[in-house]
C-alpha cells in the first residue's frame, strides 16, 4: 500500500509551499516548492497494510481565511 499526504498554503509572498504529513500526524521534512515535489517526496510506502495494531489519533487542523483589504 502506498500512502501520499501532505498540505500545502500560500506564502506571505504570494509562493505555493508543500509539506509532508507524518503518518502519526504533524508535519515533516523540508517545505517543498511545488505539488509535483510533494506527491513524490510525501509518498510512503506499506509493506503490510493490514496490521492488528490501534491506529494513532487523528491530527487535527484548523484552516482561516483571512481576507486581504
């Protein structure tokens, strides 16, 4: 099983910026540049996807918009 998770915002400067989700929540790695670079480096990979393990707690995010005058 592959698994791919990442967010991605836009900068003060107007910039697309892209991080990984960690697969027991938060964030990880470098800041990436574009959606490309995410999908490749955020990517993992399963060997067993079916395990008899608890899952960790979902993270939780919260997303504003702040409107710009």
């Amino acid at each position: 099983m592959s698994v791919t998770a990442f967010v991605g915002w836009v900068g003060g400067d107007g910039s697309a910026r892209y991080e990984c989700v960690l697969p027991g929540g938060g964030l990880g790695g470098n800041v990436l540049a574009t959606q490309t670079q995410a999908e490749t480096s955020c990517s993992q990979t399963f060997a067993d996807a079916l395990v008899d393990t608890p899952l960790p707690p979902k993270p939780v995010y919260q997303i504003r918009a702040i409107p710009v005058a």
